[in-house]
C-alpha cells in the first residue's frame, strides 16, 4: 500500500504540472455539471499495476467519484480485458485521463518485467531487489510496482539505510575506516539504520569481515564462481546482495549460488509501459 502523505504530493504536483491554469479543452466544450462514465481497457498482456493510484487520482480530483474495480495490482491482464469503470464529472474524467493512464502504463511495464524476473527465481533462496536508479519524483510509485511483479523494494533513498559504495569507501580512506566512522555516527545521532558495504574483490569481502558491524555485504561484478567463493567466506554470518549487470539470461546462475538477494536496476529503467486506455461509456 502506498504511504501518505508523499503519495498524495505526488499526485498533487503531477495534476498541477499537467492543468496548470486549466483544462481548457474541456472548460471551452464541456458544462461544469456534466457528468459521465470511463473505463480502462486493457490493449496488451502483462502484470496489472497503478488501480490504486487510478483510484486516488479520481477521487482526489472528485470525492463524489465512483470507481469500480474489475480487477487489483498483481493481476494477470490480456488485451480486451475492462480494468475498472469509474463515474464522475466529466471534467474530472478529462483532467485524470492522462495521468492515469501515464502512470498505470508506466506501472505495468515495470511489474511485467518485475515478474520475469521473480519467475525465474521460483524454486530458489535468492529475491529480487529494485534500485535506485529511478525516474526523478517518480520513485514511489516506480518502487510499488516493483513490489506489486512481486520483487523487493531496497532503500527508498539515501535516507532510510547506509549503503557504504565504491566511492564512499575511498573517499573515506578505505573499508574499514567508512565502517568505523558510520558506526559511530550512526550511535551519535541515534539512528537504528542497517549497513550494507559494496565490495568488489575477495579482498574487500575479507576486510569487511574483520571490521563487522555491518548488515550485509554487497558483491559487485562478481561472477557467479566469485559469488560462490565469497559465500564460503562469508560462511552465513550477514546478508548478501549480487549486483552489477546481472539481466534475465545470466540471473538463474546468480540464484544458483544462494546468494541472498539480486539487485536488478534494469526492472524499473529498462521497462517499456504497456498500452492502456481510457474510453468514455
């Protein structure tokens, strides 16, 4: 489920930037009072994501809306199916049609490619983490249809858990002074936040587990035989996560190994937004 408040700002400043000073198409040709009926159909095959958003924006835009879902996120959808019918003013209808549709869209394709993934993972330890290479102010309802294709969301930003990369270890001065140093700023402010340490070699994994104190231990650009050798070091005692260029061919060997999760960027920016639309009834 989505959290309020970011997801009705969200809403709010993509209505703001789409009318700006008003519908005008629809103020010129049609009566305030008019009021109709849409529904959302389905043009292509995929996973089902943004019904609640299409709910929200509706009611947002009129509270006296009324929206009946046919189908929920995480539905299996084939072309020529009805999502949902909604009645409201006509003016709402016009003013939410592309901002729904631009989001359910986009939504779609991202848990359809998500869901791939996830298939492929049945039947073995490892789950699929998102990233954050997201679209600016988008993140939030990229990251929920990656949950709804049934993938895991990692940190929604930089805010929410310590992700000690590649350059903050040098610019720290190494593995073992960006651990010491963020535990001790994470017991000053008082903040309960996990660590997780990029490593990018044996090496790296062998000094991170000498400092400790971290929650897990990312592997990056690791083959799946490195994979498998750090493991062994690692022996259990913390979380880890493979990333780096891992895609729908090379993910069953990552799985192989037992890592415990993947982190796929590419589920969120290489998805293509399936076809939708929204017709008057």
């Amino acid at each position: 489920m989505l959290l309020e408040p970011a997801f009705t700002d969200l809403i709010r400043s993509a209505l703001a930037e789409d009318i700006g000073n008003g519908d005008h198409s629809t103020l010129a040709c049609i009566p305030a009072d008019a009021r109709g009926g849409a529904r959302l159909k389905i043009k292509e095959d995929g996973i089902l994501a943004g019904m609640e958003v299409a709910a929200a924006i509706f009611n947002l835009l009129d509270p006296s809306s009324v929206f009946k879902p046919f189908k929920k996120d995480g539905d299996s959808m084939k072309a020529g199916e009805v999502a949902f019918e909604v009645e409201a003013a006509v003016h709402t209808l016009l003013m939410g049609e592309r901002l729904v549709l631009n989001c359910m869209q986009r939504m779609s394709g991202i848990a359809t490619l998500t869901s791939q993934y996830v298939n492929i993972l049945k039947g073995y330890h490892t789950r699929l983490l998102d990233t954050r290479k997201t679209t600016p102010n988008f993140r939030l309802l990229e990251k929920e249809a990656v949950r709804i294709g049934g993938g895991v969301n990692h940190r929604m930003g930089l805010y929410d858990m310590v992700m000690l990369k590649d350059n903050h270890i040098d610019f720290a001065g190494g593995i073992t002074a960006a651990v010491n140093k963020t535990v001790a700023y994470l017991q000053e402010k008082q903040l309960p936040l996990q660590i997780e340490v990029e490593t990018r070699n044996l090496e790296d994994v062998k000094e991170v587990l000498a400092v400790g104190q971290v929650h897990r231990i990312m592997l990056d650009n690791f083959s799946p035989a490195q994979i498998s050798e750090a493991l062994t070091l690692i022996d259990g005692r913390y979380e880890t996560e493979a990333s780096g260029g891992i895609n729908l061919k090379t993910l069953e060997e990552y799985a192989k190994t037992g890592v415990d999760y993947v982190s796929v960027g590419a589920v969120i920016h290489h998805a293509v937004s399936l076809d939708l639309s929204l017709k008057a009834i």
